[in-house]
C-alpha cells in the first residue's frame, strides 16, 4: 500500500502527455518511474499521483544560453544570484543565471548554516542609538520567517543557549538584561511577522541548563537563556534555488566562466563573454541588463567592466570547524556571547555533528580559502573555556574545518572587520551594470527583490510589451516544499512515514533524505527500488539493504546518481562537499569514498579514465583544505 504520496505543481512537471496516458493504464501498485534518466510521475495505489521535478539538461541550458537574448543575466550562482534569478523569473522577465563554480560553492555553503536576525546587532543598535542597525535587525527578522517556511522541510527553528556565569557579586543582575534583550528580540520579530516561525526565548536554571547542554562547564553557572534563530543546509538550499528558477523559466548553469562584459556601441552593457568549464567553448551570452552578484569577487567583475573602478569589497574569514555530535546536544545550539576578543563563540549541532566558530578577520580573496592552524587554534581553546575539563576539545577531535570569506563592503574609515555591518548596496555603473555586493543569507530574498527593481528601474525598456509583475517571492514555496494538504503533513512527517514504512528505509536515513529534499525523497527512493547497483537486489525488498555512502553516515549510493540527473553534479566536489555535505561533517570519511563516488560519476556522465583520474586527486587535494594530512587522516 502506498498510503501517502506527493505532488508538485502540476507546471513543474517535465512529463509528456502520452507518458501520462501509459502511466494512468498500468495496474495498480505497479509504478513506472524510470525512463532513461528522466523521472516520469508514478500512480499510487490510492489514485493519487506522485509527479516528480525534472530538471533540465545541462545541455540543453547551455544551448539556450548561446541562442536566445535575455532580458536579464546574472553573474553569480550563491545566494543572492539564484535568489536574484528565482525573483526575477517569477515577475516574467526571460533570465539566465550563470555560476563559474558550483551552486553555493563559495561564501553561499561555507556559512555559520543560521537563519538569523542578529542579535548582537539588536543589542548595538539600542547602545549606539543606531536606527540603521535597528531596521538591518528586523528586515533580517521578518525574512527568517519567510526562510523557515519557503523549505521548511531544510529551514527549521534552532533553539539555542546563553550560558550565565556568576564571578562577582553583580554578574547576576546582567540576567535580566539578557533575558530583556532576547524578549526584544522577539518582539522585534513579532512586528515584521504575527507568525515569526519560532518560539519566544526564556530563561531556565541551573539544572535545566546542565540538562539541555551536558558539556556545558558548571563552575559558576546560574543558568541560561533560551531564544530562538533559524538553521539551513546553505549549500542545498542554494542548489534548491536554482532548480526553483528554472521551475519558473530560467536558465541555469553552473561552470560557466565569464570572461568579459559585453557593451554596445554606446557602451551600454548588453551580455557577457563566457567560457564552458566542461568543455572549453567559448561562446556570448546576450542579455538587455547585466547583474552582478558574485559576493567577494564582485570587485572582479567590476573591473571587466571599467578598470579604472575602485574595490569596494573587503574580504572577512569565517573560520568553523566541525567536531564530534557529543559536543552538543541534536535539538539545541549554545552561543557565548563574548570571547577573550569580544567575538562570538558557538556550538551548533549539524548533519550528525557539532559546528563550532567564528573567526573574524581581514583576509585575501580566494577561490578556495583554507583555515590556518592559528585559528582552528583559537576555537579550539575559547571552546575549552566553556566545557568540561573532562571534555575539553583537542586538535584530533576536530573532523572538518573551512573558511569562508565573507564580501563585507569597505568602509575606507573603519580598519577592523567586526565593526563593519554586513548590510548591502546596489551600484548601478555607467554601463548601466547592476553591482549587489554584502549583505547575508538570510536576507538574500530581499536583496534579490531590491536588484530586480533597481534592473526596472535602469531599464524601463525590459517592461514594455509584456505585463511585469510586481515580486511575488515572499511566501513562496520553494522545490521540495511543494504541498498537497494532509497528503505530506505540517511538518513532511507523513513522507518520512511512507520511506519507512512502504522503502523500509532505515531511520536516520528517511530523516536525511525529508530534510536535504522534501518531496522530492521519494525519487531517491524509487531510484534504490529500481536500479540494482543501489540496492541488495538479494532481498525481497530490496530497498532495505540500501547502499550507503559511506557507513557511518545515512547518505546513499543513488544519492550520486541523482545529483548527476536531477542536481547539475558536475564533480566529485560538487556531490561530496555540497550535495551530501559529507566534505563539511567528516573529510577523512569523504575522502574513503571517493573511488566509489567517481566511478558512479564518471559512468553517469562519460568521463573518460584520465578525467575520473583528475577527479579523484581534485577533490584529495580539496579535502587538505578541509582539515587533511598528506595521508589522507584527519585531524590538526
């Protein structure tokens, strides 16, 4: 029995007429989802029908790509350019998105992976009298809310723990200035949103706090305060937005290098001058507007456009590093809200493990920056103050570690990175180039709807002859969060239901496989049902012996195959770094994998035996950048 199935909007589906005819023939409880590499909708056994999201091909974006004029292109796969796409793809404008890299392979996936209004900016902004920060705090606040229920099956509430110790006499009455200043917090939110998504924030005892956070030093602890943020898978979550743009109409495509700016005869930009990564083509791609949203390399793009333009990004390094699940509890992050250095420090539980972080400092630009071992170093050691000395962190607890280089605008009278805000601006060049540079992930819709009505703004041409909405992405849904009344459940707990109880999937499996695709699980599913090199074929049901990854985490074998098909996976990194994100949780269990995970490659997408080669030493030396030795082993 198939008791519970999914359904995405009818529009979305890449189907033909004639495959749903053949499908609504067959028997019941006898599906038919595979045709060639195409997923074609399934008819359950209680007549619902199950209609599967096909991407386009690569190839057939890039051929778009080369013939048609678009009316808007955007520079910059990460956040802000998907969300970019996505907002203007929805208003009707014909768009085309291009990525030099991968989908959210730079500053987009190497974040803290919250959802936040920015508390510390709330509480400068009451100290300072600063009403740009106050309105930088609640315009991040209400887009939270938007982000937990655009993919709520990815975004979800995080509690998260202010420790309160007491060393003198008046450290206890800065409680109730804590606990007043998460309640405004929550009150700010409240004002954006009736329904902020989260919880109100509390205060608990000592006890309570020493149950929540076992790790947690006691020494001096009265208790803590419990407010409420946002978590997120950023790099799926960005991958999830270039697949909704193209759900909408937009042209995607990942590995495609711009090389130079397009201009007409009276130096109006009209396109950019590309190079295919895959293959080496060079070709044009022609657009009525260029945008701009490559985070730190913004300055880059400018430059192509006029050289003589001054930076205007200064690069931050984030450092985080990820440890063991034992440091935090699976349901509650910890912040402490000041460092020997007036920073942050925080235990975030993710994937199966437990983040900890940040750094904050000036850095050079780069494609794939590295953390040093200072300041792997100095998270190591703050972390240690806040734990048990039975439980201290050393160098060989720690199982992956990245940096990430966050594009703050420069302010040419502030030196320190900390001070400067991470809001945004817009440039719009005398080329008529439109710049997006700062800001952050959270606030990225926003920031996507400010560009496309700068876009309409420069150029009144693109709204004449065809009707130009006005930005319908606030509440909108996005792949994978597709709905069909009690069919998924309020919380897609009913999905996780049907991979148990009709795949016989594993637990920890069916949780991963609801929160990195939503809807879209099922597919993963039916691709282990149906193809024998996934499965134990030997068992009755032979979704039951589904074939990990790598054994000690719940990510599967089809989960390759599907990020080739359905996901624009172009490298092994593509797949282990951003895909399954088993890069980002455990490099050495990465790197044992992945021989498996080229020749999976490599058979799906015709690599000959020197590229899958050239693969497999990319990502080894990638995964040195992620907390690697020269023998593979983890460990700083």
């Amino acid at each position: 029995m198939w008791r519970y199935a999914m359904s995405l909007v009818p529009s979305t589906i890449a189907s033909s007429e004639s495959d749903d005819k053949r499908l609504l023939a067959t028997s019941w409880g006898k599906p038919s989802l595979k045709q060639g590499n195409k997923m074609v909708p399934i008819l359950c056994q209680d007549g619902t029908v199950v209609l599967p999201y096909n991407a386009p091909s690569r190839a057939s974006q890039i051929s778009r790509l080369k013939s048609a004029t678009f009316d808007v292109l955007i520079i910059g796969g990460g956040a802000t350019g998907l969300g970019t796409a996505l907002d203007a793809s929805t208003r009707g404008l014909s768009t085309a998105c291009v990525e030099g890299g991968d989908f959210g392979g730079g500053t987009s996936g190497r974040s803290t992976k919250l959802i936040h209004g920015g508390i510390r900016y709330l509480e400068n902004a009451f100290k300072n009298l600063d009403y740009g920060q106050y309105e930088l705090v609640k315009e991040a606040l209400s887009e939270r809310a938007h982000m937990l229920k655009a993919a709520p099956y990815m975004n979800k509430p995080l509690p998260i723990m202010i420790p309160m110790y007491v060393e003198n006499w008046y450290d206890p009455l800065f409680i109730p200035y804590y606990l007043a200043g998460a309640k405004v917090y929550d009150f700010v939110a409240s004002l954006t949103h009736g329904d902020t998504g989260v919880p109100g924030s509390y205060f608990v005892g000592r006890d309570e706090a020493k149950y929540k956070f076992p790790m947690l030093k006691d020494d001096g602890l009265w208790g803590a305060i419990v407010y409420y943020d946002g978590q997120m898978n950023d790099a799926r979550m960005a991958l999830h937005l270039a697949l909704t743009s193209c759900q909408s109409g937009a042209c995607v495509a990942s590995r495609v290098e711009v090389e130079g700016i397009l201009k007409d005869k009276k130096g109006k930009t009209v396109g950019a001058k590309v190079r295919d990564k895959e293959t080496g083509e060079k070709f044009v791609v022609k657009a009525k507007c260029v945008v701009n949203a490559t985070g730190p390399f913004s300055d880059g793009i400018r430059k192509m456009d006029d050289p003589k333009v001054q930076n205007i990004i200064k690069g931050a390094a984030g450092v985080h590093v990820v440890l063991p699940d034992h440091y935090s509890p699976d349901n509650c992050g910890l912040i402490v809200p000041k460092t020997s250095d007036g920073r942050v420090l925080f235990f975030l539980p993710w994937e199966g493990g437990t983040i900890s972080g940040t750094t904050d400092s000036g850095t050079e630009i780069s494609m794939e920056p590295s953390p040093t071992d200072e300041e792997v170093g100095f998270i190591i050691e703050e972390a240690n103050k806040y734990l048990k000395s039975d439980k201290s962190v050393n160098s060989t607890d720690v199982k992956a570690a990245w940096s990430g280089i966050r594009p703050l605008v420069m302010d040419p009278n502030k030196k320190d990175t900390k001070s400067i805000s991470r809001t945004h601006v817009i440039e719009v060049s005398k080329s008529n180039m439109v710049t997006i540079a700062g800001g952050k992930w959270t606030t990225y819709r926003r920031m996507a709807e400010e560009v496309v009505d700068m876009v309409l703004k420069v150029n009144p041409e693109l709204s004449k002859g065809k009707q130009v909405r006005k930005c319908v992405t606030e509440g909108r849904g996005i792949i994978g969060a597709d709905r069909m009344g009690v069919v998924v459940g309020g919380k897609f707990d009913r999905i996780n239901v049907t991979l148990r109880e009709e795949y016989g999937l594993p637990l920890d499996v069916s949780r991963h496989l609801v929160s990195n695709y939503g809807t879209r699980a099922l597919q993963i599913a039916e691709l282990v049902k149906l193809e024998g090199p996934y499965s134990d074929q030997s068992l009755v049901h032979p979704v039951y012996g589904a074939k990990r990854l790598q054994g000690r985490y719940p990510f599967l074998l089809a989960e390759v195959t599907f990020a080739c098909r359905q996901e624009y996976a172009l490298t092994v990194q593509d797949v282990l770094a951003r895909r399954t994100r088993l890069a980002f949780i455990d490099s050495e269990a990465a790197v044992s994998c992945v021989d498996q995970v080229a020749s999976i490659m490599a058979k799906e997408l015709g690599w000959s035996s020197k590229r899958k080669r050239e693969e497999i030493e990319a990502f080894k030396k990638f995964a040195k950048t992620m907390n690697m030795d020269e023998k593979g082993k983890g460990g700083w």
